[in-house]
C-alpha cells in the first residue's frame, strides 16, 4: 500500500489532484520582540502587604504585551494582569521570570 499522499490521491482520483501545488515552506520569522530591556522588580505599595513581581519596560502594542503576560502567567501558574505599559504577578517570582524571559529572546535583569 503506498504510503506517499500524493500516491494515494493518485490512486483515488486520478492524475490531476495528484499534482496539487506544493506546500509552501515557512519563512524565517522576525522575532517581534527586538531586544527589549524589561525589568523585573518586587513592589509592595498600595497592595495592602502582599507581594507583587512587577515587569515594566515593555516597548511595542498592548496586545502583544498581554499575551506576553497571558503566557507568563501560565508557564508560572500565578495570576496576574498585564496592561498600561506593566505586568504584574502575584507573588514573588523575579528569578523564574527572568529566565523565562532570556529564555523567550527579552533582555531581562532583577530589579531590587
């Protein structure tokens, strides 16, 4: 039984579907984050005590930074929100995120 696709259209078909136009192959992607600087602080004014990992110097759309902090997020399993230029984690998570980050392609340093 052949196992090629384009055999098996042949097969099924006929010749004309068998030629279908081949797949276009992926180009390289730019990355859409060009070496960014963000930094990663802890703050704990106006959050009545609670620790918070605050993530700022975020250049590009709102868009692309809430999904940056979407993703984030779940690789961390904290809440959260993102928005106004910032994104914030619940807790104490500044060494995870940095290296979440350089690991993303961000330039990210630990704040205080």
């Amino acid at each position: 039984m052949p196992q090629d696709w384009k055999e098996i259209l042949k097969g099924r078909f006929g010749e004309e579907l068998a030629t279908l136009p081949e797949e276009p192959q992926p180009e390289a992607v730019a990355p859409r984050f060009h070496k960014q600087r963000l930094v990663v602080t802890i703050d704990r004014r106006r959050r009545a005590g609670k620790q918070v990992t605050l993530i700022t110097g975020f250049a590009g759309e709102e868009a692309d930074l809430v999904e940056l902090g979407r993703q984030l997020k779940t690789k961390l399993g904290v809440g959260g929100s993102a928005g106004e230029g910032e994104i914030l984690l619940q807790g104490d998570v500044r060494d995870k995120v940095v290296s979440l980050l350089t690991a993303m392609g961000h330039q990210a340093k630990r704040g205080n």
